[in-house]
C-alpha cells in the first residue's frame, strides 16, 4: 500500500478510505478478491496450468522442468 500510495501522491488512510468507499471493503481485501477472480478466470479457461509452470518452479521426478 505504501508503494501505491508514494506512486498517486495520496497517504495509504486516503487510498484505503477510496477503496472502501467505492468497493465497500478495504485495498488489500480488494486485492485479493481480484487475484481469486484471475485465478478462476484461468481455470476456466484451462490456462492454469501454463500459467502456474511460468511461476512455479515445478520439476519432474528426474528434476527437470
């Protein structure tokens, strides 16, 4: 929050009082129903997968990727 708040020139509370405001609940619980709502997006589209290999440092029994 600190950094959004250095990059739009407003205090973290004037951000947070917005955000609750016009969501009805706090940035970071924003935040995290928009990342929930991306991930479901990506599940159901079946693009999870490819999306989780670029992320994850997954490896097979051999220990490659």
């Amino acid at each position: 929050m600190a950094d959004l708040a250095a990059l739009t020139g407003f205090s973290a509370g004037h951000l947070n009082r917005g955000c609750r405001q016009y969501y009805g609940r706090q940035a970071m619980k924003q935040l995290a129903l928009l990342r929930l709502e991306h991930a479901a997006q990506l599940l159901r589209r079946g693009a999870m997968d490819d999306h989780l290999q670029k992320r994850l440092p997954l490896t097979d029994k051999t220990g490659r990727r």
